[in-house]
C-alpha cells in the first residue's frame, strides 16, 4: 500500500527550510561554464582583479573537466562540446592561473584541434573572441545597424525579433559595425588554435543566409536619409535601446549574455571602462553570483520568482494553508514583483496594461506567461484585497495568446520563419518566440483549475485547437523550455484535461500509450538533452526525479484509477527523493538546443511534491 504523505511531508520541511527571509526561494540557476568562464574574461579585460573570485571561477572549471581534456553541456554529451571546451580553455588562460603546458590545459587544446579548431565554435564564441581580439570580424555585419530603422511594415524588422534576440543582438550589431576589439597585456594568444586562414569567411552558414541579408540591406537602401546620418542615427538608436532597457541592478534586462556584450558595446562608442554604467552592469553580474558545492558560480540571471511561484503553489497543492507564514510571506514576495511597467510586448500588445510576472528577482519590464500563470496559481486562494492584482495579471494573460492559438513566452505573435535564414545557427531558439505546448497546456491547465472562465471561452477553445492540431504522430508533445518531449507531453496532457477533454479522448490515448512505451524499469523517466537537437525524443537510459514527476503527474491527470504503471512511478519517486548522483544534477530546461541548458535546483523538489500532492488528492483521499 503506497502511503505518500510521508514524502509530501518532508518535502515541505525541506522547502520550509530553504524559504530566504524576504520570503523567496533563491536556489541555484545553473548554466553550465560559459557564465563562469566569460566572467573570467570581463574581469581581466576591465582589469578588475578579484583574485578570489577568478580563483574560485578556476576551480570550478577544473572541476568540471573531462579526462579527454573537454567540458560538456551534459552528462551524456558523446566525448564533449567543442565551444564550451573552447570558452573554458581561453578563461584559464585569461585567469592567469594556468599555463599552456599544464597537462589539463594540453589535453584540452589537443581536443579542440580534433574537432576543428576555433572556426568551428558558436557564433557567439566567435563573437567574444573577436570583441577580445582572439577572432577577425566578419566582412558583413550578422545584420547591418541600420536593421534597426526599419519600419515595423517592413516584413522582417527589429521588432519582428524576439526579446531574448534583440537584446543579444543589439550589442552585436553595434560591435560588428565597428569590429570592435580590445586586449590587454594578459591576453592570452590563440593562434595555434586556427587551422583555417580565411576563417573570417566561416561566419555565414549558407547561400539563403546572404540573399536573406541581401533583402534587409535592399530595405535600409529604402529609407530616406543620408547614409552617413541614417548610420549614426541607428548606432544612437541601438545604444538609447540598451540604456533604456537597464533593469534596477544596473543589468541589461537581468540576463548576463546581453550585459556581457552591451559593457563591451559602450566601450566601442567611447565609454571608459571605469563609466558608472559600466561599473554598475558589472557589479549587476557580480551581484547574480552563487556557490555550489563549494565553487562560485555565475548565474545567467536569477530565478526567484519562478522558483517562488512554483513553489508557493505546490505548497498549497500539498495542503499548506494560505496563512501557513511560510505561504503568505511567498505570495506576499510575488505580490510585490509583479509588473507595473510597460515593456517590448506593448508593441505587438498595444491595448493591454502591465500585469504579468517576469522570472528574475530584479525584473521589473520583461514579464513571461509562464511565471505569471505559475503566479496567479500561487496567490488564487488570496484574500479580496488583492483582487485587482489577480485581475491584472489575467488580462495580461488572456491578451498574450498568439493568432494562431497558443502561447509563446514573451511575447505575441514573433514567430516569423524568415529569421531562420540569417547567418545563427539555431536562430529558430534564439530570434523566434513561437507558440509551444508546455506554455501553451500550462496556460490552459491553469485557465482550467484556478479560474472560472469556462471551456467554451474563445482563448480556451482555440488554444485547445492549437494543442490537438500540434501532437505528433506518437502521441507526444514537444516542449520548448524543457527537457523535451517530457515537458511539453504533460504541460499538454494537464492542459487539455483540465478543460474538459474526456480520459477516452485520442489524443489522450496516444499520449498515455507514449508515456507507458517509455517508462524505465525501476518505474521512473528520463529524457536526454539530446532531444532538442535531434527533434526526437531521445532515451536518458535513467531516470530523473523531474522526468518522473512530469510523467507521472500527466498520466494521473488522465487516470481515473492508480494503474500499475503510476504505482511504479509514485514508489520510484517516494524511494528517490534523497537520491544525490548525476541524475539529480542533469538539466531539465533549455534556452538553445545544442548549446544552453539549465539545471533547476529548485525542480528535485517542486514536481515530486506538485505529483505527490495530485496523486493523494485524487487517489487517496
């Protein structure tokens, strides 16, 4: 007989002694090297000696080290990943703290020459080594500045971008103009690592990626002006968008890639590096820094209140009652980060007021659907005086969904295709913000069980449309932020159920009769980040407490009684929760197939409390 309260029990313990005084959850958002390693090379190039954080950043590197001499992005990597080896090898080299003949750093350029050497590497690595004089800028900007002034009639224009696309791109743009480059006498010299000439012809991908430039530079030849002041106009309108979008900690929207390269950017166009914008961008990323397991490390930003919202809803899924301290001083921390700030989705959004939660703790222009349904999940059981915060966020919300039915992240309708043609590889991950089905079955999951709107309403209706018309033929679903088919199978499955799609539908069928073909033996899931990139789910060959969970939680929602399949699930996971291997620490969510993922720390414990909860409301009640 499965008894979960016990494990529902010291979950909540856990998570009560985690809770920071200003009642968030800060746990770890967990990138990978390239935050750490990028760090390493912002300090020495401002000269800004933190010897002990350098130290602390070299360690953690070493740590992370291969026997091959590689680093990888995850555990089942093949034999490693060529850009993060690259990134980690040019950091220690900056530090100051390694030479060229330390063994560790010798198998590590012995790795990188096998897998082509620098020309190989991301396009943004490539960005970095050229702004630090290791790499020659491109003959042709990625996007010529003048991209910029296009109208927004024009069919691909700046605001055509996703958010997460034009503020990394902004800087770019603006440094490639110039081919901007910077060194110091620590730099570190790289040119054994170039087993190309011309490498500055290796930036573009394909013969579509210049007749896509060639369109773009025909419409900047269409606007009226003089090149030369259309030119400076453009490179005042980049830089006025970067200032503009500087978040309270001085970062630029909070994210560390984007702040990284706009301290650069301002120092191509006459900053000091000594600047107070400058100064305080830097002291923004310092301030994103954590520890694990005894190493700094440098956060791509913080996630406090997704953690929070996530958190403060499992709770009370769990049973924690709304005045429970540790309940109110959550919602309370939500309440207080919730947007008044009109932001870039007021272009595309123009009839709606602010209302939504974005994902960092100092985001304060950049809200997302996701962290604002997991936060009026959390604050629905308040009391009346926080009515009109709930109102807000609803319809901000419901003004979200996309034409095509579904949801996206941040903002609508910014899914044009053309960008898949400019010279990034996976623009589609880092210039679109399309509807997908984990966002898109949460939204309607929430929709479903915390509002009253009913399953009749048009959003509900047609995003439902959206869900059924985008399953795959196995009965999966893929999910953009997660680790992958997983991920957008429950979002989906939850979504739909919630709003009344009956246990016998086809859809959910398929999706049970998928999810059954794919348990693991010991009762558990476990997904590879190897799916995003092979766009098909791909096995972990163990299993994950997060997998498990979202699995798990999909199949009870469309289960009318605990099948043998879910008991197996609910034991790995009541077996499993004080498990500490590699699994535990394996990413769950994605920012870029093949090249950024993420490990929640915060996970471990959210959705085996979330399924745990769902599983003794429904079966054991």
């Amino acid at each position: 007989m499965i008894n979960s309260s016990k494990g529902i029990d010291r979950l909540v313990e856990r998570l009560r002694a985690d809770q920071t005084p200003d009642g968030s959850w800060n746990y770890p958002f967990e990138t990978g090297l390239s935050t750490d390693a990028y760090m390493i090379i912002l300090l020495r190039t401002l000269e800004l000696n933190d010897e002990e954080l350098i130290q602390g950043l070299v360690a953690r590197i070493f740590s992370k080290q291969e026997e091959n001499g590689a680093w990888k992005l995850f555990y089942d990597e093949g034999d490693g990943n060529l850009t993060a080896t690259v990134e980690a090898y040019y950091a220690l080299l900056y530090s100051g703290y390694a030479k060229k003949d330390d063994k560790r750093l010798r198998r590590a350029r012995r790795y990188i020459i096998s897998k082509g050497g620098l020309e190989e590497v991301s396009i943004f690595t490539k960005v970095m080594l050229s702004l630090t004089g290791q790499y020659i800028w491109p003959d042709f900007s990625p996007l010529p500045i003048e991209f910029i002034l296009l109208p927004h009639y024009f069919p691909i224009n700046f605001y055509s971008l996703s958010v997460f696309g034009r503020a990394n791109l902004t800087p770019i743009i603006l440094l490639a103009d110039k081919k901007f480059f910077i060194k110091t006498s620590m730099s570190p010299n790289l040119s054994e690592l170039h087993l190309h000439r011309h490498h500055e012809n290796l930036w573009f991908r394909s013969s579509e990626s210049r007749s896509l430039l060639s369109f773009i530079k025909d419409g900047v030849k269409r606007l009226m002006g003089i090149p030369e002041q259309l030119h400076q106009l453009a490179v005042e309108r980049a830089t006025k968008y970067m200032l503009n979008h500087l978040e309270p900690d001085g970062t630029f929207y909070s994210y560390y890639s984007c702040t990284f390269l706009m301290i650069f950017a301002l120092i191509a166009h006459g900053y000091k590096k000594t600047d107070p914008i400058i100064t305080k961008a830097v002291n923004g990323l310092l301030a994103m820094k954590c520890e694990i397991n005894g190493h700094p490390h440098m956060q791509y930003t913080t996630a406090n209140v997704w953690n929070t919202s996530l958190i403060g809803y499992a709770l009370q899924s769990a049973g924690v009652t709304t005045d429970d301290p540790m309940v109110t001083k959550a919602n309370q921390y939500l309440l207080n980060r919730q947007h008044h700030k009109f932001g870039d989705w007021v272009i595309h959004n123009p009839k709606t007021m602010p209302g939504g939660w974005g994902f960092s703790d100092v985001n304060t222009m950049n809200p997302d659907v996701d962290d604002t349904t997991a936060s009026l999940r959390s604050i629905s059981r308040m009391n009346p005086l926080e009515r009109q915060a709930w109102d807000r966020g609803l319809n901000w919300l419901l003004s979200m969904q996309n034409d095509d039915g579904g949801w996206g992240a941040f903002e609508r309708n910014t899914d044009t295709k053309l960008f898949e043609f400019l010279p990034i590889e996976k623009g589609e991950f880092l210039l679109a913000d399309p509807s997908c089905a984990d966002i898109t079955g949460r939204t309607l999951e929430f929709f479903g069980n915390y509002t009253n709107l009913s399953s009749d309403h048009k959003a509900i209706h047609k995003g439902m449309e959206w869900l059924l018309s985008n399953q795959l033929k196995d009965g999966s679903w893929y999910g953009r932020w997660g680790i992958c088919y997983l991920y957008g199978t429950w979002g989906a499955i939850t979504g739909l159920l919630a709003n009344g799609i009956p246990y016998d539908h086809s859809a959910v069928q398929r999706s049970v009769k998928w999810l059954h073909t794919i348990q693991n033996k010991d009762g558990g899931w476990g997904e590879s980040c190897q799916s995003d990139s092979k766009k098909a789910y791909v096995p972990l060959g163990y299993s994950t407490l997060t997998h498990t969970a979202w699995a798990l939680d999909a199949l009870i929602a469309a289960s009318e009684e605990p099948t043998s399949q879910i008991r197996n699930g609910i034991t790995y996971l009541l077996t499993s929760l004080e498990k500490e291997d590699w699994t535990t620490a394996y990413p769950k969510g994605q920012g870029m197939a093949g090249g950024f993922y993420i490990h929640y720390h915060s996970y471990r414990y959210i959705f085996p409390l979330i399924t745990l909860s769902n599983y003794k409301n429904k079966f054991e009640a």
